[in-house]
C-alpha cells in the first residue's frame, strides 16, 4: 500500500468538525485501515444511523478530511476513503478560535483514550497471561533539548511503522490483535 501524506488540520472549522466523537471514529477507521466504507458500513461503528452517519461523512468532506472513493459496484453506492495516513493537529498560536477548538478536539481524544485504558484495567484480569504480561503502563521523564525530544518522537513513529493495522491487516500473525500504543512527551515544568 502506497505510503499516504498526513492530514494537517489548522483551521478552526475543520478543528470544530473533526471534534465530535462519531466523525473521530469515523477518521480513524479509514486511517488506520486504510479502507473504503459506506455510509451504512461504518454506520454499525460509530452507531449511529446511515443517514445520520452520511451525514457526519460529507461534513469530514467539507474540510477535506474524507473524501469519495471510487464505486466497487454498480456505481450507486457512494463509497469513503481518509485522505490521508494520519491527522496532524495544529493551530496558530495567534488565532485563539483555532487554538480553543484544538483544545476542543484533543480533549475528546485524550478522554477516548482514558475510556480505552480503563477498560483494558477492568478486563485484564480476563486476558491470557500473554497479553498480561506484553501489555505496558509507563511513565518516565526524560532530560532532552527539543531537537532531542523531536529525533525520539521520530524514532518511536518509524518503530511503531511496520506494525500499524493498515501496513499488517492484509496478512497479520495468527495471534495478532488490534493494540493501541499512547503515546505523549512533552515538557513538564
């Protein structure tokens, strides 16, 4: 699969339309797979209705965060695809309606992915001692310079590379299963 550009999201409207949980759902499926999907497909996935979800599609086409993907049919069904490999959110720190909808925005992620962490500490007890034990929670500070902190934030997205879903999901191991990394660094004082 041809390695896709990331998607910068700056503008405020974009950051507003992207801030919503089912069009965040919706984005990250068709990064991470890389896949084409229907309104009614992807509608089981964010739950919501077809129509509902049709909707939230042609909104994420607006701002150029999805886009129509060719028919594999008949041509009636109209069909999505990301427009990219990932997203990348930024604002100018000059336009405060950009900088408080990219707050918006990260905040849904940062709480999705509290309600992921969570749920994998209320089950793990459940999970083979495998996955038990490969599993990881930790935190460490680091003493780096920004261009330090720049070249290990570059390392760890070239490590993870050949793992994501969309680069494996054609022929994945036997005992593979989807695995999200969170990843943060930042300064602390």
């Amino acid at each position: 699969m041809a390695e896709q550009e990331n998607v910068r999201v700056t503008d405020a409207r974009a950051l507003r339309a992207l801030a919503h949980p089912a069009r965040i759902e919706i984005v990250e499926h068709l990064n991470v797979t890389g896949s084409t999907v229907t309104a009614t497909e992807v509608a089981g996935l964010v739950g919501l209705s077809p129509s509902a979800t049709s909707y939230h599609l042609r909104e994420l086409a607006r701002y150029g965060l999805v886009e129509q993907a060719p028919s594999q049919g008949d041509g009636r069904e109209r069909r999505w695809r990301s427009t990219g490999g990932s997203l990348w959110i930024e604002s100018a720190p000059d336009q405060p309606e950009a900088v408080a909808a990219e707050r918006a925005l990260v905040d849904l992620y940062v709480n999705r992915d509290q309600e992921r962490l969570h749920g994998w500490l209320d089950r793990q007890h459940d999970e083979p001692a495998e996955w038990r034990e490969s599993s990881a929670l930790m935190g460490q500070q680091l003493l780096v310079t920004a261009a330090e902190l720049a070249k290990l934030n570059e390392q760890v997205r070239e490590l993870m590379e050949p793992y994501r879903v969309r680069e494996r999901q054609a022929s994945p191991p036997e005992s593979a299963r989807r695995v999200v990394v969170q990843y943060t660094a930042f300064p602390i004082a």
